[in-house]
C-alpha cells in the first residue's frame, strides 16, 4: 500500500468516526435536550447539529463531488448566530437531512482515488493551485474533520450532570 493511500484511509476512517459520533449523540437527543443551550447564552444543541449538517453539505462542492443538497440551512445554521432567525425545519427533518448529506457524502469520498484526494478542492482555482498545491481535497478533509469534532466537544456539555 502506498503512503498517499495509507494517509487517504487515515482521514477517512477519522471523518467515518466522527460522524459516527455526532450521529450516536445527536440523533439519541429528545426534542427537549436539542433546544437546550449547551452553556448559559451559548449555542443550542439543534443549533450544532444543524452547523453540523450545512457545514457538512458544503463539502459537496468543495470536494468536487456533487452540489448541495439543502443550502437553505445556511442562513438558520451559518451564516447567522443561534435565536437570530427562526429555524424553519423541523427536528425529525434535520436529522433526516443529516442522515442524506452524510450518507451522500461517504459514498463520493469513497469514490474518489488516492490521487484524487490530491488535486485541487472547488473554492480554489488552477492558478492559486498551481501555487498552493497543499489546497486539495485531503486538506478539506482533515480541517472538516477537527471542525467536526471541535463542536461535537462542545455539544456534549449538555448531557445530564
């Protein structure tokens, strides 16, 4: 097995691991614990969990594998803090959203060879690739991976004490 291989299935048994986590913990949440703030004026639980998902979705076309699958969590889970506006999807539909981008998304990062893995990801260019060759998918991938589990650090301060 070659190195770049070996560093390929490295970063995508730690995202598989991840997400595995996030699921575990998030999908066993009742209604209530997800509306819970996870520290006094922080963050709610289904507030991360829907980061989760948007920020997940995201990789679609960053990783160059496919487009979006549900853009309209941005302005609820990114683009704006947690109370600023209404979260118009349901519980049960966000779960069910982070099951499909998820599942989507393992599916094409297995599709996609060591080399692959390599070349450059959808928010840089040729040029800027040409210069920077370390902005590839792999890269996106490890980032996304520690974002994932940096929140997921977060989320689990709402479990019982």
């Amino acid at each position: 097995m070659n190195n770049t291989r070996v560093l390929v299935e490295g970063a995508l048994h730690a995202w598989k691991t991840n997400v595995d986590r996030n699921s575990k913990f998030f999908l066993a949440l009742s209604e209530d614990q997800l509306q819970e703030e996870i520290a006094p004026g922080r963050n709610r639980a289904v507030y991360l969990f829907g980061h989760h998902t948007a920020i997940n979705d995201m990789l679609l076309p960053l990783l160059r594998v496919g487009p979006r699958l549900h853009p309209e969590l941005d302005t609820m889970f990114v683009v704006n803090p947690d109370g600023a506006k209404p979260i118009t999807v349901s519980t049960s539909e966000l779960k069910l959203f982070w099951a499909e981008v998820n599942e989507t998304l393992w599916r094409e990062m297995n599709k996609l060879s060591p080399e692959e893995w390599l070349e450059r990801h959808g928010s840089v260019s040729e040029e800027e690739f040409a210069r920077e060759p370390y902005r590839n998918r792999h890269a996106v991938l490890l980032s996304r991976t520690s974002h994932l589990a940096y929140h997921f650090g977060q989320a689990i301060l709402i479990r019982p004490r």
